[in-house]
C-alpha cells in the first residue's frame, strides 16, 4: 500500500496537502504488519527516510534525492540501509 505525498514536493503536483508523519502512524495502525507500506512525497534525504520509518513505514519511493545528488549510488546505499536495519 502506498501514501502520499508525505511531505511537500516539487515532483508534480497535487490537488490535496502532505500527508505527514501522523497519517502514517494512523495507517500503519489500521494495516496489518504483513502488509508493506510504502510512502512517497517530499523524501528528500536519509533523515526524513528515518522519519518516515519511524512513523511506521516500510519503504519509500524517492525522485529527487537521487536524482540531484552528485553521487547518486552513495544516496542510494544509504536510502537502502536506512530500511535494512
């Protein structure tokens, strides 16, 4: 299952406001463990991905962190430990 945006973004636009870190506590509430939720919207670095775990999220889809990093498989490696732990 998937929730978004998160948080503001610039990637497209939406008609409705960011969701924040208390829809995903709320959601991840409501969803069985078993079930992923992936969140998506304004992820724009490795701490807001800790944020969003923390809220209850299991993973997140990202555009611009990666996209604008100079070193974009470093974003990517540290994205990825941030949901292995």
């Amino acid at each position: 299952i998937s929730l978004g945006p998160i948080f503001d973004t610039t990637s497209k636009s939406v008609a409705f406001s960011p969701q924040g870190t208390r829809t995903i506590k709320k959601w991840r509430e409501l969803i069985p463990a078993h079930i992923p939720l992936m969140v998506i919207g304004g992820i724009n670095d490795v701490t807001l991905a800790e944020v969003v775990k923390d809220a209850g999220a299991n993973s997140v889809a990202v555009i611009g962190a990666i996209t604008k990093a100079d070193k974009k498989q470093e974003v990517v490696d540290k994205f990825t430990a941030v949901f292995d732990q």
